[in-house]
C-alpha cells in the first residue's frame, strides 16, 4: 500500500478540525453521528485520528465536516501556505 504523507502530515485540517469542534462543544461522537446522518460513515475513533494527523480526509469527508459544524471549507482549512515551500 502506498503511503500517503505531505511533509509528515496525513492531512492539513486536523488542528482546525479539533479547534473548531471544541469551540462549538462538539465532542467527537457527536460529529461522528452529525456525519452518518449525511451518510459519510465515520466513527468516533476515526475522528480522533484525523484530528491526531494519523488519517488522511477525503473530498467528501471536508465538505461533511464543514457541513456538520456549519462553516465554509475555508474557515476549516484555514491558511494552507504553512505547507507549502515558498
């Protein structure tokens, strides 16, 4: 299986992710159910993953999340240059 990695990263929401979540008490069961209601199949455990930079997020994972918490796509990804060399 290839592994899929940026710069030591899984994914580039995974801080916002946590942060949002929180800000808006949200706990990780609660997203996950938030998410299977909109038919994306993601638990809890997967949650934390993501939000520990251990799993990547698919297309259509990003716009659930945004979705469930009620933001843009760009409030979740926030700024991306800190990934990308100048």
């Amino acid at each position: 299986m290839k592994k899929i990695d940026f710069n030591g990263n899984k994914n580039i929401i995974h801080k916002r992710l946590r942060a949002i979540r929180r800000h808006k008490n949200v706990t990780q069961t609660q997203l996950a159910a938030r998410m299977q209601v909109r038919n994306i199949n993601i638990d809890q455990i997967t949650i934390s993953k993501i939000e520990r930079n251990q799993r990547i997020v698919t297309d259509y994972e990003l716009a659930g999340f945004c979705k469930a918490l009620h933001i843009g796509v760009s409030e979740l990804l926030g700024k991306t240059d800190e990934f990308f060399d100048s």
